[in-house]
C-alpha cells in the first residue's frame, strides 16, 4: 500500500457521507451492521477471541490509529494478540459503542448496496488483576464494511479523537449500560429500573443490577412502587367519573364510613376530591396515633397534608358501591385496557416472584417481601418499568378520560410549596409559561420510585430502585433526561 492511498481513503469516506442519506435505526442494514459491531467487539475484541475477529476481517483490512499509526490484517491481529491479550488474566481492556453516537450510511454500486460506513463513538474501559474496571478513554472511529461473497467483512478501521474520559461525564454515562452498572455500583443501587418517554411514547427500558443475590435483573423486574399505587387508584376513580359512574364532589359517607370518625359530623365533608389532593385532614397512616385510631387533625378541605388513609377511605367507598375489590377494578378500567399484564394490588398465584426485586437498607441487608393478599390503595403495587411507563403515557395524554376531567386532575386543588401543588392523584410542578409537570414519588422500606411527566413536550422518566436511599440517583437521572424542565424540577425541590 502507498503512502498517498493511506491518505486518501479518509477523505473518500467523508465524501460519501456527505453524499449519501443516514439510514433509520429501523433500517436492516442499520441493524446488520450493528450486529456485526457486536460480533467483533463484545464477542471477539473484548474476550480476546481471535477467531471471531478474523471471522469477521477481510483479506484486505487496513488500520488506522492516531497514536499507533497504520496496520495491516497480519499485523494488527499479530499485534492485538501479543499485547491486549497477551494476559488477559492479569490486565484486560474492553470497548464499547455508545450506541446513540452510532451513524450508518450505505454506499451504492449499480443501484445495489455493496458497501456501507459506520461512524460513532466508542469507550475503553481497563481492568488491572481482580480490581474493578474503570472507564479510562474516549474515541471517534468509521469503519467501512464491504460484501464479500454475500459476507459483510470490515474492511477498514479508522480510530481517532483518543482522549482520557471520567466516569463523572454525565452524556456518556447515560448513554452507554456499562457506565451506568459502575455508577449504580459506586452508589450502592442494587438494582435500577428506568423508563425514558419521548414524545408521548414510551422509547427506552432499561433495567440494571441484581434482583438478588447472584441473579441479574431481567427487562420485566418486577418493583414494589410503593406510594407510586395512590396515582393508579386515582385513575380509577377517575376513569369512573369520566363513565359518569362516580361523582368528584358527592360526599363518601353514601357509602362508607370509618367506625373511628363515624361520631365526628366532619366525616360528611369527605369527596373524592378531597382525597385525591389530600385534604381530608387524616394522618397519613391511623397507626402513628398513639391510640392507633382514624382522627382528623383539622378541617377537611382547609389545607394539605399527605394521607394514605384518605386513599384506603376511598378504596372502602368504592368497593361497597360497586360490589367489587379495587383489583378487580383497576383491572377493568386500566391493567386490562393498558395491557398491565405484570401490575396488581395482590401477591396471588399469578406473581412470579423469581422475577421481584429484593428491598435492601444502606447497608446492603434485605427486607422481608410484603405479599398483600388485598389490595392497599396507597401502597405496595408491583409493577414493571414498561408498564407503568405506558400508565403515565396514558396518563400525560388523558387516555379514556373526559376532556374536563382532565383538565381537573391537572389543576393546582392545593399549594404544598413554592410552584408546587397537588392535583388530582398528581403533583403539579408550574414550569413557567403555562409549561408544567406532574409527579408522583414512592418510599417504603427498601424502595424508592419517581416518576416525572412533561405533558406539553411528551417527555417523561420513571424510576425504580430497591434501596432505601434510591432517591441519591433521581436528580442526575432527571437533570439528564428531561433538560432544562428537570432543572426546574430540581430547582424547586431543593430550594
């Protein structure tokens, strides 16, 4: 090979990508050629598996690195063999795709494609004997993958840009699983469910860490969400309202009434409403009075104060009206239409408790697992990431409910702080220029969740975790993904 050939194969491959159009994730080629990326790195380059890489080499590779200069096919195996993989036992070095960096576009000859370039960025990361592996660089490449014999062969390897890069580099974490396990590694998260909503759709699922002891976390980890169950009541009961089969402001006392408050004359002020923006005046749970009786501790309607008890008032009400469990209810009006295979109020037959993500405090010790045998309107639902991301989908875009009643859910019932208030089952985040958010959070032993939705943008995140102190990763995970609207979030959380 000459010298001036060297030099001008990059030029050619940035002309044709001016050229030519960038192909769709959804492409084949897109995913052919991901697929081969795969098989070279994750099969072969990081296992040391020489085979596989030559498998996948053509007669003809050529490569380029702006430290080590250029190689050809004999050498750069001969090299990649007596150095990296020398003793792989001793020190290994792994690459990987960010995938989000990756670009395919195809190179056509007499309308067929017979060639096509990848452009992306990956990252190295380096382990030394039993220590952890640690991200140690970042780099730029395009690779040019040619058919031979109806074989995609890579062809040629130009590696660039190579710079140190830190775990602390928010965008690449994010977006690449491996920084993401080392991080939630460092923070102590056993295991991490996240649900990313883009344009009112649920896109991203990812699930990382253990769901115990030895066993990864599968995609459908099922989570107790704790109070991540009041937002889940309050779209049955509005899903009800919408049918005109309930009434928001008909006092609860038609159908039931606490034994405890049953002397109190406030008990006939109690609605749905009220409830729903927690304002009923209860505790949030009777058994933290010393007498371990229902009370109001003030005037229904009168101000805010978060209560579990309203939530299991209302199941009570619900129940004696309709005749039927809250289950069965909310499988009805929402599991069913929403196909919520994998969410319930009960541990009954049908939970696969070898997919449940064990709770653990700080110092790494597991909680026993509640298995409710009825349902608790306020907490202990499980559930999965995909699907109570598709929930808050149905909920952002008001799914099977009346414009009206939308527009009550959404609106401030009472302020709790500065730009903060709670509607109907949700907070309400005010973002400025008519932009808001709603949310609702989740806590109980060994559990941690949030979930966070932009209805005028169509972006949205929820979050799992089986910890006690989970809550440590929401703001970089809400800062990263949701943007300047996370800001705000964050901002008026902890001002």
């Amino acid at each position: 090979m000459t010298k001036s050939s060297g030099l001008i194969l990059p030029f050619l491959i940035l002309f044709v990508n001016i050229m030519q159009a960038q192909t769709e994730k959804t492409d084949p080629l897109y995913k052919t050629i991901i697929s081969k990326d795969s098989l070279f790195f994750s099969v072969g380059y990081n296992t040391c598996n020489i085979k596989q890489m030559e498998s996948l080499l053509s007669d003809r590779f050529e490569f380029y690195h702006d430290k080590g200069g250029f190689e050809d096919r004999k050498n750069f195996i001969t090299d990649f063999k007596n150095g990296l993989c020398k003793s792989p036992e001793t020190y290994q070095i792994k690459r990987v795709l960010i995938n989000k960096s990756t670009e395919i576009y195809p190179m056509y000859k007499d309308g067929k494609i017979y060639a096509a370039i990848q452009n992306g960025d990956h990252l190295f990361y380096e382990k030394m004997g039993s220590q952890a592996e640690k991200l140690v660089g970042e780099a730029k490449f395009t690779h040019l993958w040619i058919l031979e014999n109806a074989e995609w062969k890579l062809k040629s390897s130009l590696s660039f840009n190579h710079h140190p890069k830190q775990t602390t580099d928010n965008e690449t974490m994010f977006d690449n699983d491996q920084s993401m396990q080392n991080w939630l590694k460092e923070n102590n998260i056993p295991a991490l469910g996240l649900g990313i909503i883009e344009d009112e759709k649920l896109k991203q699922v990812k699930v990382f860490g253990g769901i115990k002891n030895g066993i990864s976390a599968p995609s459908n980890t099922l989570f107790n969400v704790a109070s991540l169950t009041k937002p889940v009541t309050a779209m049955v009961a509005l899903r009800l309202i919408s049918l005109g089969k309930w009434k928001l402001d008909e006092p609860l006392d038609a159908y039931w009434t606490d034994p405890d408050i049953a002397a109190d004359p406030r008990h006939t002020q109690l609605t749905t409403r009220l409830i729903l923006s927690h304002q009923t005046g209860f505790p949030n749970w009777r058994w933290m009075n010393a007498d371990k009786k229902l009370n109001f501790q003030f005037d229904p309607g009168t101000k805010y104060q978060y209560s579990g008890e309203g939530f299991e008032y209302l199941r009570k009400a619900l129940e004696k009206k309709f005749g039927k469990s809250l289950d069965q209810l909310a499988n009805e009006l929402i599991f069913q239409p929403l196909r919520m295979n994998d969410t319930n109020y009960v541990w009954d037959q049908n939970t696969d408790e070898s997919r449940f993500a064990i709770g653990y405090d700080k110092e790494g010790k597991a909680y026993p697992t509640v298995k409710n045998k009825t349902a608790n309107a306020a907490d202990d639902l499980h559930t999965t990431i995909t699907d109570y991301g598709n929930f808050m989908v149905s909920v952002m875009n008001g799914k099977n409910l009346k414009p009206e009643i939308f527009q009550e859910m959404i609106r401030k019932q009472v302020k709790t702080k500065e730009n903060k208030y709670f509607g109907l089952g949700f907070e309400i985040y005010d973002l400025g220029n008519g932009d808001y958010a709603l949310s609702h959070s989740g806590a109980d032993l060994g559990t941690q969740c949030i979930t966070i939705v932009l209805p005028n943008s169509g972006k949205g995140i929820v979050i799992f975790t089986n910890v006690d102190d989970g809550y440590k990763v929401y703001e970089k995970l809400v800062l990263h993904y949701l943007g300047k609207e996370g800001k705000k979030i964050v901002e008026t959380e902890t001002r």
